[in-house]
C-alpha cells in the first residue's frame, strides 16, 4: 500500500453556487422565548460551495417582530430589504433580508436570516448549530488502526494506533485520538469553545509553545479540540477524543 499522498486525497463539494433546493426539514428559530419562524417550506440556498443558508418563505414568519430598516440592497440575488428583530427589550439591528420580485427564481418573498441574530434553530426538534448541514455532504466517523503520529516543529505531540478518521465531503481528513495517546506537555489550555453543525460544542482548546522552556513562543494556530460526551449522531464515535487540527500529521510510520 502507497504511503504517498495524493494532491487532493478527499472529494469536492459539488453545489454550484446559487444553487436552491427544498428543504425536507420542519425549520424553526427562536428569540427572546419567541419563535420567530416556523416553516416546513424553507429552501436549501448555496452561496458558497461548502454548505447552503436556509432561507425563509415570508408568509412563515411572525413579521411583528420584523422591523424595517429601510436600507434597500442590490445583491447578486435580487434586491432585498434589510430588517432588524425585536422581541421585547431585545433589538438585534440588520438581522434579516427580504428579497422582492426582482430575486433570482424562487426566491421572491423569501427571509435569509443572519445566524448569529437568533437565539437557537431547531430542524424538527434537534437544535442545530453554526449554520445547516449539507444535504449533499456525507461525515464518517471510522475506527481505524492505521497509525497517526503529529508533529510540531519535530516534536511529537500525539501518536495513535487507533484514531477514529473523520471523513467529511470537501474537506481533509481529521484524526480523533485518545486523550492517552497525546503528549499535553507542550499543550496551553486557552478559553476558547466553538460549534460545529456536526459535532455540536466543542471545548478545552490548547495552544502549542515548542521549545516548552516557560517562554518559548506560542502556535496559536495549533488547535485541540475535546468532544463533549453528547455529539451528534453523525460522530458519536468521536466523544471524549482529541482532534489534532494542526502541526505535522504523518499516517503511518
């Protein structure tokens, strides 16, 4: 078996941009305790490769709580209206835009909602996170026994026989490793938590310092990342493991 890598070992995401499709889903956002929208009529909307936004039939949202910011926009997708939310004392400015008749097909009396403007989605009645998943993407998560080492500047921070390979359409390879296969000794543990449509939150994040003198330099850009114990059902598997999203990554030996 070839140890060498290819240019591009993993496939491309293939939703041209622009490209709608039905959304199967019952999709639902909240504010304040409101629900802002409740729609089993959203539309999947690529506007770039990587993964759709959902965009909202009008008539599917509670328009008491859109407030009109007056701020017309000639977008690459028609001409939309720019709205603020308000539930209550909560004022989230320029948090939704409203295409017209002028919108590419399809689109025209449809609400694309910024995220981060709302305070949860739910698909049925599993709260997602970051943005929706991909219809056209597929995420494995496999046990393996190929052997994983990762280095940093020739220092060895993690080496595995037993990761769990993360697959996901469009995008490299991850490694999920044992926290017992990783070496912390060179690890800086940071604040910092994120979300992720897939594996939900993820928390104790650490930066790099190679040499680990006390003063050496530290990587911000060496990240690890510990699952929390409930991910979602795509990688379950991964829970209570190290991801390795930086440094050297050698499979095999």
């Amino acid at each position: 078996m070839s140890s060498q890598p290819a240019t591009r070992d993993y496939p491309q995401s293939i939703a041209p941009i622009n490209h709608i499709e039905p959304v199967p889903r019952r999709i639902r956002a909240t504010l304040g305790g409101r629900t802002v929208f409740d729609t089993v009529s959203a539309l999947y909307v690529w506007e770039w490769e990587k993964y759709p936004q959902y965009y909202i039939p009008l008539a599917d949202v509670d328009q008491a709580v859109l407030i009109d910011e007056q701020h017309p926009q000639k977008l690459s997708r028609g001409t939309a209206r720019r709205h603020a939310l308000k539930v209550d004392d909560i004022h989230r400015p320029a948090a939704a835009r409203i295409y017209g008749a002028d919108a590419q097909p399809g689109l025209a009396d449809t609400v694309r909602f910024e995220w981060s403007a709302l305070d949860a989605w739910f698909e049925e009645d599993e709260q997602i996170y970051v943005h929706p998943r991909n219809p056209y993407t597929r995420v494995d998560a496999l046990r393996s026994t190929r052997p994983v080492r990762i280095e940093l500047d020739g220092v060895v921070v993690a080496d595995s026989g037993s990761p769990v390979m993360v697959f996901e359409t469009g995008l490299p390879t991850r490694y999920y490793i044992n926290p017992t296969d990783v070496t912390f000794d060179h690890l800086v543990p940071t604040k910092t938590v994120t979300e992720c449509p897939y594996k939900g939150t993820t928390a104790s994040y650490w930066s790099a310092r190679i040499p680990d003198d006390g003063i050496g330099d530290r990587i911000p850009g060496f990240g690890v990342d510990v699952c929390v114990p409930d991910p979602t059902a795509a990688t379950d598997q991964r829970a209570d493991r190290v991801l390795q999203r930086a440094g050297r990554h050698l499979p095999g030996r």
